[in-house]
C-alpha cells in the first residue's frame, strides 16, 4: 500500500496532468483530492479534478471544495494559459465533487490515517486555512511537497507572475507564509526545477502520447498541444506533475533547505525570499535545487501509459 496522500489542486492543464501521475502511482494511497481557486474559478477546478479522475478510472478518489478566493485581495485567473474553462476548453465532465470543505476533510483524514503526504499544486489557501483552523494538522502530516515559488538556486529561479514571484505564491502570499512559518515539513519544487529544459515535453513527445491510446494519454496530448500553441512555448512545462514526482520519488531531486520568507506588498509581493546569512537563524523548508529531468519524464510517461 502506498502513502496516504492529500492532493491539493487548482485544476488547470497542469494540475490535470498531475492528477493523472498521482492516480497511477501505487507509491501513493491517494485518498483525498481537494481544488482551490487558482487557475480558474473553484467551481471549474473542482469540476475539472473530478474529470480527470473519472477518466483515469478513479471515481473512488473523493473530490472536495476549498478556498474561491486568496486570503487577502481578489482573484487573479490564468484561462489566457489554460482556456476559459481551464482544460483547453474540452468540456470534460464526469465525477462527482462532495460538500464538505478541503480544511476540514484534510484535518479529518490526517487524524484518521495517523500520518499522510499532502502535495499542493496551487495557491496554498486551503493548506493555510486548515494550518490556521487545526494546528496540530502538523503534527499528522509527514511531509508537504508543494509546487511553488521562484528561489534563485539556478538559473531558471525566477519569476512568472511577475519579474520576481511564481504564480501559486504570488496569488496568495499570505497563505504562503502562513505554510512556512507552520512547522509542517515542506519540500518546495519551484521554478528552479520545473523550468528546466530537461523536465518538459517537446512536440515529439506529445505526439508520441496521441498514439499511446488510453483515455489518460489521449487528455494529456490535447491539453499539452493545447498549451504549446496558446502560449508559444515549445515545451510542455510539467510544473506540477514534478511535485508529484517529489512524493513519489524523492531521489529524482536535490534539495536545499534555506530559511523562505514571503514579500506581502509592494512590487515583490508575491516574491519567495531566501535567507543566505549564516549568522540568521531561521526554521527552514526544503528547496529543490536540482532535478533528474530525463528520469522524471520518463517515469511520467511510463505512468501515463501504464507501464507500472
């Protein structure tokens, strides 16, 4: 049996592509998935988690609603990246989303299994709030891989949302910084890792999932084509799916562990601070630094076509 595991997510493209990796992973019990908004609006990326699990046959994997909005401020969408209904406007359908809240379902799950793996993909607002509401959640959860933050420990650390701030952090820093300053055991999978070259899908290899055949890969192909032409990258960017991988398979990574603090105003907010002074002592995350791109890819696209 795998590790009882939480997925929190804000289900655009790629947080499809990681439900999918976390659905064929018997590394992981996946017990739990919980949607946030983010991407899209929360009812969208509720609707889209429990898409995506009916098509990869996991109607047993309850879907739960979180936070519609950030602590502080409004909303800020991403449909000019994921279309209007942040699947690259499929329309998918099919699933059911429960009632009660992601807070309080984490805390409850958390309690009943004694230890789990929590994995966020997008804002961190549900894991704050449940962080805020419960806080001996800590003391449940082994380990939280989150996908978030710019941190400069490579040359691909810097930001998307704006010059300095990744987009999961940048549209709730507050619950960022509530997440650091927890005492939950965070392993944090950035920019550094996921823009490196190495961990994206090129053209190739999304044709190559056209032919796979599976309902699972025939999603992945459209949602990545989608992606390569709506915002002209030549890659696929699998930002997401890597935090899976991190729970999966730890060993894919380098990690640092660094004192985070998170800029709340100005044009930095949003930004991931690092604290490199050796003479200030701070309680720190872990920081991925380093990644084994062709093996992760590899081991997503051998998950993808059932190769497991």
């Amino acid at each position: 049996m795998g590790k009882p595991t939480i997925l929190d997510v804000d289900t655009g493209i790629d947080d499809a592509l990681a439900i999918l990796l976390a659905a064929y992973s018997p590394e992981l019990e996946l017990l739990a998935v919980t949607a946030v908004a983010g991407n899209v609006h929360l009812e969208k990326t509720a609707r889209n988690s429990a898409a995506v699990l009916h098509i990869a046959g996991r109607d047993d994997v309850p879907v739960y609603p979180g936070a519609r909005k950030p602590l502080i401020g409004k909303l800020r969408t991403a449909e000019w990246v994921h279309g209007e209904d942040g699947l690259a406007g499929l329309g998918l359908s099919g699933g059911r989303v429960e009632r009660e809240s992601a807070a309080h379902m984490m805390y409850r799950l958390a309690k009943e299994h004694g230890s789990i793996v929590v994995v966020t993909t997008g804002p961190l607002t549900n894991l704050a709030l449940a962080v805020s509401t419960y806080p001996d959640l800590v003391d449940y959860v082994e380990k939280h891989y989150m996908m978030g933050g710019a941190y400069g420990l490579t040359r691909y650390g810097f930001g998307n949302a704006s010059p300095t701030a990744e987009f999961n952090v940048w549209q709730d820093p507050e619950a960022a910084e509530i997440v650091f300053e927890s005492g939950l055991n965070t392993y944090a999978i950035g920019l550094d890792v996921t823009m490196d070259p190495s961990t994206g899908l090129s053209l190739e290899d999304i044709e190559a999932l056209k032919s796979c055949g599976s309902p699972a890969c025939t999603l992945a192909y459209h949602v990545s084509k989608f992606y390569v032409e709506r915002v002209g990258d030549p890659l696929m960017r699998l930002h997401d799916p890597l935090a899976v991988a991190a729970a999966v398979s730890e060993e894919l990574f380098g990690f640092e562990e660094h004192g985070v603090e998170v800029a709340l105003c100005g044009k930095a907010r949003g930004t991931t601070l690092v604290e490199r002074r050796p003479w200030i002592k701070k309680r720190g995350i872990k920081v991925a630094s380093g990644v084994r791109g062709e093996e992760f890819k590899q081991l997503f696209l051998e998950r993808l076509r059932g190769d497991r």
